[in-house]
C-alpha cells in the first residue's frame, strides 16, 4: 500500500473519531516494544462496536479469539461488518465492499454507501491487517 492510501486511512480514522486499531505486521516483531502486539481496545470492547470496518484481513484464519467475538456481536447484537479485501470465508454476514485502496479512498471521501453507515456509527470500530500496510 503506497503512502497516499496509508494517509487517507489515518484521516478516515480521524473523522470518524475512532482510536480503536489493530495492526499487524508481517515481519517479525520483538516482544519487547509492546506497541507491536497492543490491541487498542479490549476484546470485549467489541461487543460494543455497531459498524466494523475490516481491511485486508479475515480474522478467521488469522485471529479465531477475535473472530469469534466478531460473529457473536454480529449474531447477538447487529454489528455490521464491511471488508475490504481479505478474502470471502467468514462465519458470519459481511459486506464486502471491494479489494482496493480506491475503495479505502471513496470511503473517506463519502462517496462509498458504507461510508454512512461509518458515520452514524455511535462506537465504529477498524481492525487491519498485516497484509494491507
């Protein structure tokens, strides 16, 4: 992902006021600087989230514990989850909004239809993965 994306992501976070971020990256990390492996948020804290924006991820295959709080928010409490990327074998309904990061660009510019649900989103919530840095 070229700079200008990565820049465009960070404003759609700031905009949409959300702090909670996971990223991964695809080199090996030292344990020793705990900002490599910190989830913002507590896992629970997903239980809160009503709008879910995963990008170039699927945290089935790459986090299960995530994954599985993923869907039970989905079945119990109606989050709603768009990807973009990270391919199509999830265990609960998302909405996949395409595999680019023309699509990342609409979305902070308004003009993608997921980009209103992001904005009335009382608690939004974004998990990136590795592979989309």
């Amino acid at each position: 992902m070229d700079i200008e994306a990565i820049t465009a992501f960070r404003d759609l976070l700031h905009r949409l006021g959300c702090e909670n971020v996971n990223v991964k990256k695809s080199h090996s990390l030292s344990p020793d600087f705990r900002g490599n492996y910190l989830f913002n948020t507590t896992v629970t804290g997903i239980e809160d989230a009503d709008v879910m924006l995963v990008i170039g991820t699927n945290p089935k295959v790459e986090s299960p514990v995530l994954n599985a709080r993923i869907r039970k928010s989905v079945v119990n409490y109606g989050l709603k989850v768009g990807v973009v990327g990270g391919g199509d074998d999830f265990t609960y309904e998302v909405n996949h909004l395409g595999n680019s990061p023309n699509t990342l660009k609409q979305i902070l510019d308004g003009s993608h239809p997921f980009a209103k649900k992001l904005e009335k989103a009382e608690f939004p919530m974004v998990v990136v993965g590795g592979h989309a840095l």
